[in-house]
C-alpha cells in the first residue's frame, strides 16, 4: 500500500512537471495542409498570428509525380518580421507507393508587424508548368 502511494505521488509530480515545461516551449503547431485543398482552387491562402520569437511551422502535401515539387526556399515579403529557419522532406511512412509526401518548413517570428509568405509547387525549370499550386500564408506578428 505504502509503495503505490509513493508511485502515485511521484507520478503527478511528474506529470506536472511534464506539463509545465511543454507550455513554455514557443512552437506553434503551425498549419498542415493536404493534396485535396489544392484540387477546388490551385491558389491557396491562409492567415496566422503569432507571438514576436515564437516559431511555427507550415507543411504542405507533396505530388512527386511528373517531377512537381515546392520551391524550398520561401519567398517573404518582409523579412524583418518572419524568417525561415528550414526546410525539409518527409516522403510519408506507408509502403505503399502513391501516398503523398509533406513539404516542411519552419519559420521564426522576429518582430512586430505583418509578412506574407509565398510557396510555389511546380515542375523544374524548362518543363510544363501546367497544374501550379501556390500557397500564400499572411502571417501577423505581435508583441511578446
């Protein structure tokens, strides 16, 4: 009996613990966006506010085939208030073939003010670039 007490007690205490130190992380869940949302209008646009140091990320559905793939870098429009931090890959965990992958980017909040990002997913250069997609995300940072 004694020995469950002490169990029990030190789990809450780990749990509170656990508890407190996620919600000081400054990670946004961000926006995930998959292959279906492109397939009514090719010209996506979303809105996200975040707080001045905080980083988010943004990850969008990949077609890899025909070549398609969306550009790794960024465009933004200011960069004084939102920077890229990276980008990579994930090509999907299923063994089967034809499920799509995800484009991923992570992105900071510097400081206070407005940028849009652009993302372009299209063939490579010289290639037909019929069936772009293109997604825009308006970010709005605010004051820590």
């Amino acid at each position: 009996m004694q020995k469950s007490i002490i169990y029990f007690r030190f789990s809450i205490i780990t749990l509170a613990i656990l508890v407190v130190l996620l919600a000081g992380c400054s990670r946004s869940d961000g926006l995930t966006i998959d292959c279906d949302v492109f397939e009514d209008n090719n010209n996506q646009m979303a809105e996200i506010t975040v707080t001045a140091g905080e980083e988010f990320t943004v990850s969008l559905c990949k077609l890899s085939n025909y070549g398609y793939r969306w550009s790794e870098d960024a465009v933004i429009d200011n960069p004084a208030a939102v920077q890229q931090l990276s980008y990579e890959y994930d090509p999907g965990r299923s063994p089967m073939g034809g499920i799509p992958g995800k484009d991923i980017w992570v992105f900071r909040a510097l400081e206070p003010g407005n940028a849009v990002i652009s993302l372009e997913h299209t063939q490579p250069s010289g290639m037909n670039t019929r069936g772009i997609w293109a997604y825009k995300l308006a970010v709005v940072v605010r004051p820590d």
